[in-house]
C-alpha cells in the first residue's frame, strides 16, 4: 500500500466545533481537498504553536520523502554509504516497499548492517 499522494496542506477545518469534544481545528489534506474532503491528519487546536508545528511538518512529509529519495540516488551513484538515509525511506514507505529511485526493493536497516559486514 502506499501512501497518499502529495502535496499536502494543512489548514483550519471550518466545520470545527469546540462543544464537539473533538480537537479536529487543525488538519492536514491533499492539496486542493479543502475545505471538505480527505484527511490525512488531525493536528490538533491552532492556538497551540507545537500543533502548527507538527502539521506544517506533517503536510511537508511527500515532498521531504521525495527529496531524499533524490538525494539517496545521488549519493548512491558517488559511491556513498547510504544506511541512515535507506532506513529512513523505508520507515516512510514500509519494510516491502520500493523506491522509484532507486529502482529495487529498500533494505531494512539489519539488512544493510548484514552486507556492510560481509565486505571484506
């Protein structure tokens, strides 16, 4: 499974209501899906700057993932040792994903340890 396409945004929801019991002010969404439609997350109230914070992070994630995705190509085609940022994609994407970058299956950060050791 993967996840939903980016970008993303984050914003006030306007059918948000305090009496509710709900903290759902602050959500983040598909570009484009405000004010109604899917929701990726509930950040929380807008008054509280760690929410703002967190959602501005959150909404961020696609873009993040994509530039280091690049990143990692580039690195991996200098030769470069490559184990923080491939456990990273994998956190993001899941242990059975792929990567259009790189073109293979990710390795889990064991299995990276595992050949790492094996060269001589």
């Amino acid at each position: 499974m993967t996840h939903t396409p980016g970008p993303w945004e984050f914003d006030l929801n306007p059918k948000w209501q305090s009496e509710n019991g709900m903290s759902c002010e602050l959500v983040v969404r598909p570009q484009g899906e405000f004010p109604h439609g899917l929701w990726i997350a509930d950040c929380g109230l807008s008054v509280d700057p760690e929410h703002v914070a967190n959602a501005r992070l959150i909404a961020s994630a696609p873009d993040l993932l994509a530039a280091l995705e690049e990143a990692t190509l580039r690195l991996t085609s200098l030769g470069q040792d490559i184990l923080q940022q491939q456990a990273a994609i994998t956190k993001a994407r899941g242990p059975q994903a792929s990567s259009p970058y790189l073109n293979k299956p990710l390795r889990t950060v064991e299995q990276a340890v595992r050949d790492s050791e094996r060269k001589p």
